[in-house]
C-alpha cells in the first residue's frame, strides 16, 4: 500500500499538500475545529493525482485521508452552510498568508466561490492517507474559460 504521509511546517512544505489535495472532496460534517486543542481536522476524499490511470480499465484512485492543522487560533467559514452536514466540498487549493511572523491564515479555497480561513501561530500541518485507495473512473476537469 502506497500510504501518503506529509507535513507542512512552512508556505512551500503547504504548496505540496495542497497539491495532493487538489480535487479532494469532503462533506461539511468531515470539517471538525477543536478550539481547546487549537487543531482543525478534514477528512477528505484525496484523488491520487501522483499515480497514472490504469491503462486498460482507465480506472483512477481516490484515497480517505486525514488532513490536520495544530496552532489554530481561529476558524472561519464563508459560503459555507454549517447546518447542511450532507453538502458536498471540492477543495481546490490550501494557501498561506503571512501576518506577523510567523502566524498567518491558512485559506482552504473551495469550487463555487466557498473557503475555511484558519488563523494560525505558525504552519503545522499534517496529510495522512487512512486506508486503502478504490477506483474511480472520473477524473476531476476544469472549465478554464
């Protein structure tokens, strides 16, 4: 098994993960911010943008996956409806602002125009594939226009 494993512990290390998580999708009730332990924790459904699709079933991977930040001082939703625990989230790309070194906001950017803003002490983050990966025949595409 190909388990991924990352940390982030700067702006480039964060680049990384947020191309692994590009496409990931999660539900709103996957989003869980512990403000006593200063941690926000995703899980998500990663799809395995490092591995090629087979080539005769044409079959993709997805894998669940843990995605978990420590020194969050602070979480905040827009276009998010909190109440709808179903509704589904396609994460599109994990980016750092600086403040005052080294803290900053984390953005968690959406498809539709949603994002999570995570003020943060400093980028500690964590990536961690949780099992097995299973096929998928759809392969995320973009509207570029």
């Amino acid at each position: 098994m190909d388990q991924l494993k990352l940390a982030a512990l700067d702006e480039e290390d964060l680049q990384v993960l947020s191309a692994h998580l590009q496409d990931a999708v999660l539900t709103v009730a996957d989003i869980r911010y512990l403000p006593k332990e200063k941690k926000a924790v995703f899980i998500v459904n990663r799809f395995v943008w490092d591995k090629e699709a087979d080539k005769r079933s044409k079959q993709h991977e997805r894998r669940r996956s843990a995605l978990a930040f420590s020194q969050v001082t602070g979480m905040k939703a827009q276009g998010i409806r909190q109440d709808a625990k179903g509704a589904v989230l396609e994460l599109l790309a994990v980016t750092f602002e600086a403040g005052e070194e080294p803290s900053g906001r984390i953005q968690l950017a959406f498809a539709g125009g949603a994002s999570l803003l995570l003020d943060v002490e400093c980028i500690e983050a964590q990536l961690s594939d949780l099992g097995a990966a299973w096929s998928t025949p759809n392969m995320p595409q973009h509207d570029l226009s």
